[in-house]
C-alpha cells in the first residue's frame, strides 16, 4: 500500500427540475471524467436534504421550493469551496449568480462543446490552486543553512 497511487472521485450534484436535463448534464460529466460519482436532484429542497459535500454543483435557478439562488447562498454557507455552475434558461440571473461566486452560468439548452470548455476550464483552476498552494509551502521551506544563519 506504500505507493499505490490514489485516484480521487469527483463529487458532483445536479440540480435540476428537468429530468432530461439532469440526465444530460449526468452523461457529459460522465464523458470527461468516466469515474465522476453524480448525485441528481430535482429540487433545491432536495439537494439542501442530502447533507452531502460536493466538488461541483450544477443548479438550476428557477425551480419549486427554494429556487437557485438562494439554495446556492445556503451552500456556500456549508463549504465556500464547492464549486457552483449554474444551468439555467433566463439570462436575467447572471448577475445574482456573482453574488454567490459562481464558477460559471451555462444557458439551456446546454451545448457538449460549451459544456465540455466549462468542465476543462474548472479543472485547470483546481489545478492552478494546488500549484499556488505547493509554492506557498515551499516558500516557507528554509535548508539547514539558512536554519542556522549561514548564506550560501
């Protein structure tokens, strides 16, 4: 078990009144990361219910119950990480999805290839902050020398 190299599923919810739509959102998720572990919900109620941490979180924004919005704020509360990618068919609601520091807003109906960008483009940012994260830990990193105050 000592170098065994371990593969982390991704974690994702979508979060959609429409059942086509959650399944299509499921099949382009499933095509570029075959091992994705989807949770579909249909209402923002539902999602909310689980209790589950995700990695990403597609939302619709007008739904039954707690719409889009709002179920994003009360999700962002749990975990400012997640990431939030909203699906939606109005326009209107760029703005509001700002608010909650939404990753992206993708229009229905939803394109593969608009899709498929969204998806790449957020694995390059995690990517990215793992970078930062290991040059911030190395930066803090001093050799022994320069322990005891001796220059090279």
């Amino acid at each position: 078990m000592g170098n065994e190299l371990q593969v982390m599923r991704l974690n994702i919810a979508i979060c959609d009144d429409e059942k086509i739509i959650r399944e299509q959102i499921k099949e382009l998720a499933e095509k570029e990361m075959p091992d994705v572990c989807a949770g579909l919900y249909e209402t923002g109620d539902a999602l909310l219910a689980a209790g589950k941490q995700f990695d990403i979180v597609f939302l619709d924004i007008q739904m039954e119950g707690t719409d889009g919005i709002e179920t994003a704020k009360r999700l962002r509360q749990r975990d400012e990480d997640t990431i939030l990618i909203f699906i939606t068919g109005i326009r209107e609601y760029v703005f509001e999805a700002f608010d909650v520091a939404a990753f992206h807003y993708l229009l229905k109906p939803v394109e593969e290839d608009k899709f498929r960008d969204v998806f790449r483009r957020e694995e390059r940012d995690e990517e990215m902050k793992s970078a930062e994260s290991v040059r911030f830990v190395r930066s803090d990193y001093k050799t022994d020398n320069e322990k005891n105050g001796w220059s090279r």
